[in-house]
C-alpha cells in the first residue's frame, strides 16, 4: 500500500493517507506504543473513481470554511489541546 502522506497526531499517533490497488484511499490512524505499531481500525477506505472523489472535496473544503470561521487569533490558546495557533 503505496503511502501519500503522514501527519503526526500526537507523540504516540500518526493519520496515514494511502492508495489501495490505485483505485482507493486509506486513511487510518497509525499507533506507536509499548505494546503495538502499526495501524489501528480506527480510518476509512472509500473508492475513488464513483464519484466519492469529488464529493469527499466538497466535504473537505466545507469543513475548511468552518475551521476559518472560527479560527483563533495567532497567539491565543486552543481550549482543548492548550496549543498555541502560529
């Protein structure tokens, strides 16, 4: 399975994008602890070509809108995570 892109979650949990059979995206969240490595089955996989592609942008892009709309002034504190916006 052909990896597109990591981003770290936190220290101990990473969101995979990956191709399946070049027809499907995987996203799934990978874990790194004592116990285990590798992928959990918290994630989706959906076809690319019926028209989910485009639909999944349009999701994408809605949930972009809301995150403007209330995005924090650089500096403030985020509630939940105590992370500062850059």
């Amino acid at each position: 399975m052909p990896k597109i892109e990591r981003i770290k979650l936190s220290d101990t949990q990473d969101l995979v994008a990956s191709l399946v059979d070049n027809e499907k995206l995987d996203l799934r969240i990978f874990v790194k602890t004592d116990d285990y490595t590798g992928a959990t089955k918290r994630g989706f996989r959906f076809y690319l070509f019926d028209n989910n592609w485009i639909e999944f942008k349009k999701l994408i892009n809605e949930v972009d809108k809301a995150y403007n709309e209330i995005g924090r002034p650089r500096g403030e504190q985020c509630p939940r995570r105590n992370e500062t916006k850059r």
